[in-house]
C-alpha cells in the first residue's frame, strides 16, 4: 500500500467537483476541467490527485457506496466516499480524521472491501435496470463487456499527416522526455493497412504544448481513428480522391472530418455539419491549426439539401454505451427509453441521408455504442425499408478485444 496524507483543501475541492457531477448529472470531464482551470492554485501533483479521485469514484460510485454501507449506514458522502475511494485504490490513508472517520474505522472498512459482492450490477458499477437491459439483449458476454468498460482509459493521439508522421512525431515527443509508444496494431478485416496509433503515458498536459497548439496531432481515441481508416479503404480505387465529395453530417467538434483531410491529403472536398450548430464554433480554427484547406462548415439544415454526395459519414447521436471508460458518468444517465430515442434519430438520418448520394455514393454509419439496436439491427432495419442499398462491409470493435472503446462502423452502398 502507498501511504497518504490528503489535505482538507484538496478533500474540499474533490468534493466541490463531485457534487454537480452526482447530484444535477452535470458532465464529469467539463466539470473537473473548469474546476482545475479556476483553480490554478494547485501544483500537478494535487491536480492529479483531484482529477482521479473524481473520475474512481464516478466509475465505482454504487460499488463504494456498498461497501460503505456494510460500515457506515449513516455515512458521511463525500468525505467518506473519497476515503473508500482510496482504500479500494491501495492508499494507506495517514490522517483519518480528515475523512471523519477513526483509524479502527479504516480496519473495518478494509475488511468490508475484501468481501466478495453478489450482485454483479453492483460488483461493476451499473445501475440495476441497465445492467439488466444489457444482459438481456447482450447474453453472458455482457459480464465480460462490462469489466472491460470499467477500465481506466488509455490516452491516445493521431499524428496529423499533413504535417508529420507518426514515427516523426513519437521521436519528437520522446526527445520532450515524454513516455510514448506505438499502441497496438489493430488489424481490421474491413481496413487494408493497420492503424499507427501514438499511446502517452506521461502525465504532461500536452495540449498546452507547442507540439499540440502547432497541429502536428490531435487526441483521438484508437477506434475513432479506425473510422476514418474504414472510409478510405471503401472508397480508395472505387472514386477518385481529388474529386470526392464528403458530407460529415454529424461532425460535433470536428475530430473525423479533420482525420479524413488528412487522409484525403487535402484533396476533394469535406462538408462538415451538425445539428447542434455549437459544437463547430472552433472546427475552422482546428482546420486551420491543422493545415486542412478541403474542410467546409456549413449549417445543418443547408446542408441537408446537398445532392449527389459521394461520401455520407453519419458518426450517429448514440448511447455512448462503448465509452464508458472514459465517461463513466454516462452508465448513470442511459435508460431503455433514451435508447430508443436515439434509434430513432439514427434511423431518420440514415433514411433522410439516402437521398442525398449520387449513383455511386455512399453512406459510413458509425456510433460509438456496443448496443444491437444500434447498431447491427439499426442496419438490419434500413435496408429492409430500403432494398435498393446493400451492406458492403461492418466492423464491431469492443473493449474486450483491445484496448480502444467500444466502435461500429458500416459502409452502405447502392446496388448497381
């Protein structure tokens, strides 16, 4: 065990980021990034010790919650919920008394930690109803998936090839003293070449790096990467590149549109949009930071009435369900209901989109959910109302096979 000695201050500021995130199910990685941007009074280490603290106990919450209740029935929440926290982390806690509780407290809850709980749900975080809702529609693999999306989530990067390479920018990072590697290949029946993917493994905050701030890469998770990958490899001989219309009809901040540039080494042209006109604001100057000249925003409803596409990247609204490592808050806020309101909103873009394409256009779906109705059945459902395309290629990438989050990505064509 590592010995620790946690200052009231920090306990505060633990659970000044805690209580937006548990009690008015605010967003737990926007909220701990405005606490610590507010907060620049504390050194990295602290920071540090902040930022996980919050993210363990969003993951584990139910689980800590358990435990402290076989100890504790009128526990203390926060504190006490930090206490449990570090104890399941191998802390040794020093100064007890700051967590309001005793050091014959802290033996006992120890002990409470060891035993072996029942309920799986429990066991690994999940509300019951979901927990359940998965099992049923996933079978036992789920107990599997559901370990696997508990995992603490790697850090990625795309080196942006309009200005490097990867091999470049891993010795330009490592000459920086940060501790970089080539993540795992991921070879993808559907994708021709194998992915190079950056993994950081230093804590320096790189995006305030100079490296960052010049577009020389972008975070990107290993399966988003993927996605771009998937399309290029659907369409590279089928059309010509320098000619290619692209429509990004979900793009949110940009990442993929930006990928495909690069991918497209600026030729053709990319047409970014979104339904929330709000999450493109800073697209064009990523664009430009990036050296992308292919990449136009355009408004969503605009948008919708370009024709003969050759490309439709529909990176679909989605429960989210295959990001949990690294938005655990979201197992909290996923219902049967909210599912199948995305299934609706997935089905009338796929449909409405279908339009758009020319006669040898095609439609790239894609979510970052591990859930059949999502997925698979979304598809399964379109062409039967749409007999006039065929699924040319799918890709299920899931937490248990490596080490990215969980992706699907299908590449819909029309019959000839």
């Amino acid at each position: 065990m590592t010995a620790i000695k946690i200052h009231p201050p920090i306990i505060e500021a633990i659970t000044q980021c805690l209580k937006p995130i548990l009690e008015e199910g605010k967003v737990a990685d926007k909220e701990v990034g405005a606490f610590l941007k507010q907060h620049k009074q504390f050194g990295a280490r602290d920071r540090s010790m902040i930022a996980e603290s919050v993210y363990d106990i969003i993951r584990w919450k139910l689980k800590y919650v358990y435990q402290l209740e076989q100890t504790f029935p009128q526990f203390t929440y926060y504190k006490q919920l930090l206490a449990v926290s570090l104890l399941n982390r191998n802390y040794e806690i020093k100064n007890p008394e700051a967590f309001g509780i005793t050091l014959e407290e802290i033996k006992v809850l120890e002990k409470a930690i060891e035993l072996l709980i029942s309920e799986k749900y429990i066991e690994q975080s999940y509300p019951e109803n979901f927990y359940d809702f998965c099992l049923q529609q996933i079978g036992e693999e789920w107990h599997e998936w559901a370990r696997a999306l508990n995992q603490t989530p790697n850090i990625f990067i795309r080196a942006n090839t309009l200005k490097t390479t990867a091999a470049k920018l891993l010795s330009v990072l490592e000459n920086e003293q940060i501790n970089t590697a080539f993540a795992e290949t991921i070879n993808i029946p559907a994708i021709a070449k194998p992915i190079e993917v950056i993994q950081i493994f230093s804590k320096n905050n790189l995006k305030n790096s100079t490296f960052y701030k010049s577009g020389l890469f972008e975070f990107q998770d290993i399966g988003s990467q993927a996605i771009g990958s998937f399309i290029i490899n659907n369409i590279q001989h089928k059309m010509q590149i320098q000619n290619l219309s692209v429509l990004d009809l979900c793009a949110g901040a940009g990442g993929k549109s930006l990928h495909l540039s690069a991918l497209m080494q600026n030729k053709g042209k990319i047409i970014a949009t979104d339904y929330q006109a709000s999450r493109l604001k800073n697209l064009s100057i990523r664009a430009n930071q990036a050296g992308c000249q292919n990449i136009e925003v355009v408004d969503f409803n605009a948008a919708k009435n370009i024709k003969d596409l050759d490309v439709i990247l529909i990176d679909a609204p989605c429960s989210g369900s295959g990001t949990f490592r690294r938005q655990a808050d979201l197992k909290y806020k996923i219902t049967a209901e909210k599912i199948q309101e995305y299934t609706k909103i997935q089905a009338n873009l796929l449909q409405e989109s279908s339009k758009q394409l020319s006669k040898n256009g095609k439609i790239i779906y894609a979510t970052c959910s591990i859930l059949l109705q999502e997925n698979q059945l979304q598809i399964k459902h379109f062409l039967s109302k749409n007999q006039h395309f065929i699924l040319e290629n799918e890709v299920q990438l899931l937490p248990t096979n490596y080490s990215g989050d969980g992706f699907y990505m299908a590449c819909l064509a029309l019959k000839k």
